[in-house]
C-alpha cells in the first residue's frame, strides 16, 4: 500500500485513486483479491535476507573501526558508521529493492511479470542493464541517512530506556519501532523520489523524469509538499512493528549466540 500511495500523482492530476487505508485495501482487494494484498512479497522475502543481514554487519564493523579501545561512540560516530552501512548495504542489494517495486506496481502499470526472475530478465531486456539500478542516487542520498540515523537512534534510545526498564526484548522491541519510525519520517520524501524513479518507463514506455531533480521538481510543482510525504501514515503502521521486530532479534540473536 505504501508504494501505491507514493506513486499518486506520477501522470494525473485528478482524483486520487486510494484516499486513505482502509479504502485503498479493499479497493486493492476487490480487484485483485487477496494476491492483490501480497504482490511482490515474495521479491521482498528474498530481499529483506540480505539486506538485514548486510546493514547490521556492516553497521557492527564500522562501529568497531571507528571506536577506541574502552571507548562508547559519539552519536556522531554511530551516525557515520550507520551511514557507511547504509550506502554499502543498499549498493549491493538495489537490483532485489527495484524488482519489488515493480511486482508490486505490476497491476497498475498493466506489466507481466511471472515472478521475480521473470521481472528482473524482463527489465533486463526491455530497459538495459541500467534499469536495474533506476533511482539508485536519489536512494543513495535518502538510504545512507536514514539507516545512519535508524541505527543511531537504536543506541541512543536503549541508552535512556535501559536505565529505567533494563536491558529485555520489550524495551528492545519498543526502542526499535521509535529508531525506525523516526528515521523512515525524517527521510520518507527521498523514498518517494526513488519509488518514482523506479517506476518509469515500464516494458520501454516514455520516461516521465529524467533525472531525480526533475522528479523533485516536478513532484513539488504538481503535488506540493504533500507529494513528498504521500503514504508516510501507511509507512508508520509497517514501520512501528517491522522495526522494533528487527532490532530487537538482532540483538535477542546476538546475546543468543554470544556475539
């Protein structure tokens, strides 16, 4: 849903097709059905493995670079050990987050995919071996910060909390879901960039922008602010348990294993 909404606006200027959460679910189910609810889930099973996996090594290793020893990083080293992670993380696995963006949008934007090897050859041959990376610099500078401040927020937050609460997978659960709400807010109008950037010229159809800063322009000239931050109220709703799910295994993982 959060996707749907972001696009809003691309090409029309008219009344909005999904007006709200609970509209745009049943309209997506009553023309699509339930499959309709889970489209390009499976593109993102298969994305959110490496993903995580990168962005928390990645964001342990260069904590550790960057840290004396007996030293407790400042928030401005957590945020440059986070941001590293993130632009690491995401230069890797960018090719996995452009094909969920397609399946996802596979019924609006009227293409056939059969799945997500057939979507990613399908890119491939219709668009160029470029297409996979469609977007790749507005998320660069929307997904560097966003994991850099996502991460910082976690260990500042546990820091204040675990005075009062100690160290247990509630606290975690919560100090995650406010690090991931906060950070995905803050840097939400870049997410809507790339999603837009991604998009475009499905199976060789025109491009709509042709670089992000048209996009940004365009989006402010024809949506205003607002175009920026469509779907941030669906995003909270994933982002609140998604997060504080994934923090608080990480480190329930960690403390497992004796890392």
């Amino acid at each position: 849903m959060k996707v749907l909404f972001q696009l809003q606006g691309m090409q029309s200027s008219g009344d909005p097709k999904y007006t709200g959460i609970r509209q745009g679910l049943m309209r997506v189910f009553s023309e699509e059905g339930v499959r309709g609810l889970y489209r390009g889930n499976g593109a993102n099973v298969v994305r959110v493995v490496p993903v995580y996996a990168l962005k928390f090594s990645f964001n342990d290793t260069f904590k550790d670079m960057l840290r004396s020893p007996g030293e407790q990083l400042s928030t401005g080293k957590m945020l440059l050990a986070g941001s590293m992670a993130g632009m690491f993380q995401t230069s890797v696995t960018y090719p996995l987050d452009m094909i969920r963006t397609r399946l996802s949008m596979a019924a609006v934007s009227h293409a056939q995919y059969k799945g997500i090897v057939d979507c990613g050859v399908q890119i491939l041959r219709t668009e160029g071996v470029l297409a996979w990376y469609k977007g790749f610099g507005a998320t660069i500078l929307s997904a560097t910060p966003y994991v850099g401040l996502q991460m910082t927020f976690y260990d500042l937050w546990k820091r204040v909390l675990f005075e009062y609460t100690g160290d247990n997978v509630p606290a975690r659960v919560l100090c995650g879901a406010l690090s991931g709400l906060a950070a995905q807010s803050i840097t939400f109008p870049g997410d809507v960039i790339r999603r837009r950037m991604q998009v475009q010229g499905v199976g060789g159809e025109p491009r709509i922008y042709h670089s992000t800063w048209q996009c940004v322009l365009g989006t402010w000239r024809h949506e205003g602010v607002r175009g920026f931050f469509k779907g941030l109220t669906v995003n909270a709703v994933r982002a609140l348990p998604g997060a504080g799910i994934q923090f608080a295994a990480y480190d329930s993982l960690k403390s497992l294993f004796g890392i």
